[in-house]
C-alpha cells in the first residue's frame, strides 16, 4: 500500500508542470500500448497507473479552464449562435 502511494505521487508530481496537450498525447500513447501490446502484469499496472494520474491532471485542467471562461464571461458559458446573415 505505501508503494502505490508513492508511486501515485510521483507520478503526480511527474506531471504537474505538463501542459494539456502533452498530457493528452502520453495518455492516449499509454492506451494505446495498453491495447496493442503485450505486457507483463508489473508494467500493465505501471502504465495503468501513469494513465490514471495523466487522466486526473488532464481533468484538471480541464476544470481550470472551464472555471477561467465561466469567469471571464460573467456567470457562465453562454450558447454561441453563429449568424451568416451579419
């Protein structure tokens, strides 16, 4: 148990500092090693874990910036209608 908690807050730590995008891009890299290839149980769990704390940091940036726009727009994102006739 205190060797998963370690290895959560490493991996935390690992990708606090990375923007979205890197982010996103090793997760979907993790999944699709995960789909594709053959591992064994020990590096399945590694990358499982890693996929987990990128999912969580993407997610919170995700809240961040949904925040950001609900402030800068007053209380909250409005629907966008796009008008050709203008």
């Amino acid at each position: 148990m205190k060797n998963k908690l370690a290895n959560d807050q490493k991996n935390k730590n690992q990708h606090e500092q990375l923007p979205f995008e890197i982010a996103y891009a090793q997760l979907e890299q993790i999944i699709m090693t995960l789909e594709t290839e053959e591992k064994t149980l020990e590096e399945t769990i590694e990358l499982f874990e890693r996929g987990e704390s990128l999912l969580h940091h993407c997610i919170d940036l995700l809240n961040q910036a949904e925040l950001r726009i609900k402030q800068l727009t007053g209380d909250g994102i409005s629907d966008f209608e796009f008008n050709e006739n203008k």
